[in-house]
C-alpha cells in the first residue's frame, strides 16, 4: 500500500474524544464568548468536522484577531526554518477553548495588588518579588527515637 499523506493522516489517537466526552458539543461550547486579543487553545473536536484545524495546530495555543457568528480567527507562530511565521487560522469555535495558561499571573497580579494596598496602609515597603523555594533547615536525627527495626516476611498459611 502506499503511504497516506491526507489532511488527516496519522492522527487515529490524536483526534479521539476522552472517556465520557463523546457525542455533540454541549451548549456552553456556543455560548462561550470570545474576544480579540483573548488567549486560546486549540483542540479539534472530531464530532464536528466543518472548520476543523490541520493536525499541526491541535494542541497550539494563539490569540484570537477575530470573531465571527461560528468562528474565531486565531494567530499561531509556526516554526519554518530558522525563524518564526505568523499563521492566521480561522477555526469554529468547536474546536477553540479558552487557555490557562495566564490564570496564575493573573493570580498573582491580584494578590500582589492587595498586598501592597495593605502595605501602604501601613506605612511599610513589601518586597512582591517571587523568590525561589530555599532549601530545607538542617536537623539531626537522634537514634533513640528512631532506632533500626529487624522486619521479617509472614510466614505463608493456607486456610481452606
């Protein structure tokens, strides 16, 4: 047999609904509102087949430059060569769901806010940096308490 370069060749795992996820889209996909500038994730929803990604955009992740009734448009940068294209994808919003991946920072911007409110309150500066985890205090482990212990395997007994 020849090989099979189609637009869906080589993706049996790739496009396969998890456990439980399978039949049509539910409402909120639809209902969900996207805006310009909004960050996505794509991920092809193979119950619909109408403005599904190519497989090279599954599991990229672009910003939304525009919005249609069915369809966002995304920008995604593709590595051709040695430098980066800028691809504009127009996807159904099936196959698009807002990313995380800004969640923490946003988090973080949040705390921080309310960290240096309470601080100016006060009177006093607050360092808001992020630090690195420090390394674990040292301690001695005294031998009294924690003396070595002889374990021996039960012994195999049939009861029938």
């Amino acid at each position: 047999m020849p090989h099979s370069f189609g637009y869906r060749a080589r993706t049996r795992h790739m496009f396969k609904r998890g456990f439980r996820e399978n039949g049509p889209a539910k409402l909120t996909t639809f209902l969900t509102t996207y805006r310009v500038g909004d960050i996505v994730d794509i991920k092809a929803n193979s119950a619909q087949q109408k403005g599904m990604p190519h497989k090279f955009y599954h599991g990229r992740t672009g910003i939304v430059y525009n919005v249609t009734p069915s369809a966002v448009g995304i920008i995604v940068y593709k590595v051709v060569g040695n430098r980066y294209v800028e691809k504009r994808v127009n996807i159904r919003i099936e196959h698009v769901k807002h990313s995380k991946c800004r969640q923490e920072f946003l988090e973080r911007v949040k705390a921080n806010h309310d960290a240096h409110v309470a601080a100016r309150e006060k009177g006093e500066r607050i360092n808001l940096k992020r630090s690195p985890a420090l390394p674990r205090e040292a301690h001695v482990i005294s031998l009294k308490d924690n003396a070595p212990q002889t374990m021996t395997p039960v012994p195999y007994e049939t009861t029938i």
